[in-house]
C-alpha cells in the first residue's frame, strides 16, 4: 500500500478508525481464533478443578446420623 506524501487529518482519523476495527475483530484472525479456543480449554479445565474440590469439601462433611454404640442389655454378662 502507497502511504500519501502529505497525509491530512482525515487521512489519519481514517487510518486510526481501520486500526481500531481490526483489533476490535481480533477473534477472527487464526491467531485468535486459537487463543480463544486455549482461553476456553485453560477456563473449563479450571473449572472441572474447582467442582472436584467443591465435591470432595460436601463429601468431607458428616451426614447427621453418626454410628451409636450398641446400648447395654440385661444378657450382657458382666465380671
């Protein structure tokens, strides 16, 4: 692309506004097509994480009912 010799303002402002549309539309270019999919695999990843510790935390907690001892009978012989 030939650059103008004497660029004006409106050159400029033009320029400016192409350069802020292609970064605006970084996605769409391969490289950011992939660093998208690595942002999701990195996020879902961390996420699996986190709900395998959630779940061992909720497993960790007692569930209200606790093993009672067997109550003393009458047959039970004592020394």
């Amino acid at each position: 692309m030939n650059r103008p010799r004497n660029p004006t303002s409106r050159d400029r402002q033009v320029a400016e506004e192409a350069m802020s549309h292609e970064e605006a539309n970084f996605t769409e270019t391969p490289t950011g097509r992939k660093l998208v999919r690595q942002t999701q695999m990195v996020g879902g990843f961390l996420l699996l994480i986190v709900a395998v510790l959630f779940g061992l935390l909720v497993a960790s907690f007692p569930t209200g009912e606790e093993p009672t001892t067997n109550p003393d009978t009458p047959n039970q012989i004592t020394p």
